[in-house]
C-alpha cells in the first residue's frame, strides 16, 4: 500500500521504522504507534475508494469484484479463522530432512569458499557473499546502498540488514556461471528450506 500511495498520490508513506525509531511497537511510544496506525488507516480508505471507483466505472471489473473475487474473500478468511489441523509426526519428520539438507548446503558452501564463517545472519551472508568479488563482475559493489543515509537510518541500517531474496536472483542472473552462481544458488536452495520449516511452526 506504501508504495501504491507514493504511486497514486506523490506521497512517502511512513514505515513502522519511522515512525518507532525502530523500536518494537511493544515498548515504542505509543502516541507515535497510533500515529502511525491513524495515518495507515487513512492511507488504506484513499485507496479503497479510489479502487472503486475505476471498479465501478468498468463494467466487467465491477462484475467480476462482486461475483467472484469478494465472495472468495469470505471463503479465504474462514479458512484463515479455522485453520488447518497438522500432523505433528509428520512435520518433524520433514523438519529433519530439511534441517539436513540445509546444512549440505552450508557445507558445500564452504567448501566453494573455503572457509567455515557462520551463515544464518544477513549481516554474516553479506560477509561470506564478498568473497566472491561480484563488484569486479557487475561494475559496482552489490551490497553498498546506492543512498545517502542519515545517521538515525544508518544507525537502523547497520542493526537491521535485510537481504531481498528478489536481489540474491539478480545477482544469480548476472553473476556468470562459475564458483559465484554456485554459491548464490546454495543460499537460494537453503533460505527457500528455512522458509519452509518457519512455516511449520506459523
């Protein structure tokens, strides 16, 4: 919705972050919690009543939100609301394969590289990640921001380093083959097992 605001209205939407400092909203002030939650709402309603009212002026749009997209609304979230029952024997059954392929993919990293530095941060990922010297490929070092931060976001920057998993694909396509798209490829395989065994426990 962020970026649907910035898209439709010229607006940079607040973030949580911005608005907390980033801190968790369970210890932030919670004036500026609720401002963020205020202003959030109002973001929401300006884009709903602007999705209807080009839904409204196409007939086809219109029928097909009525007939088929908001009826199936109702049917996702009584899905959501009575959840789904899981075999527990099962999902720890699948928990240590993924678990064990995991770690083959830590392994065989290291062995690429030659080293056994830890790999769960994103911080330590980008640190393992320099060792393959993409800058020399792709003209410009990956995983430097190409903005000028201000200290309060350079300060949440250096404690919250994200990786996109959208990135790590791009930096998969224009690595070249060899050694780097080994490598990118392996911590792909082992976020994409990780994700799975977070979804067990959600």
């Amino acid at each position: 919705m962020k970026e649907l605001t910035f898209a439709y209205y010229g607006e940079k939407a607040d973030t949580i972050i911005d608005a907390t400092g980033g801190q968790n909203t369970l210890v932030a002030i919670p004036s500026a919690v609720a401002n963020y939650c205020g202003a959030d709402c109002r973001n929401t309603w300006r884009l709903y009543e602007r999705a209807m009212s080009i839904i409204k002026r196409d007939e086809d749009l219109n029928k097909l939100t009525w007939n088929i997209d908001n009826p199936c609304n109702l049917v996702v979230s009584e899905m959501m609301w009575t959840g789904v029952k899981i075999d527990l024997n099962e999902a720890q059954r699948q928990i240590e394969i993924y678990r064990g392929r995991i770690q083959q993919c830590r392994d065989l990293i290291w062995a690429e590289l030659q080293c056994r530095d830890p790999l769960e941060t994103p911080k330590q990922v980008i640190e393992v990640l320099k060792r393959l010297n993409l800058e020399e490929r792709l003209g410009f070092d990956p995983f430097v921001p190409e903005f000028e931060l201000d200290e309060r976001e350079r300060l949440i920057y250096a404690r919250d380093v994200t990786i996109k998993k959208e990135y790590l694909l791009e930096l998969f396509d224009r690595a070249g083959t060899g050694q780097a798209q080994r490598v990118i490829a392996l911590f792909l395989a082992k976020w994409q097992m990780e994700q799975r065994i977070s979804a067990f426990f959600e």
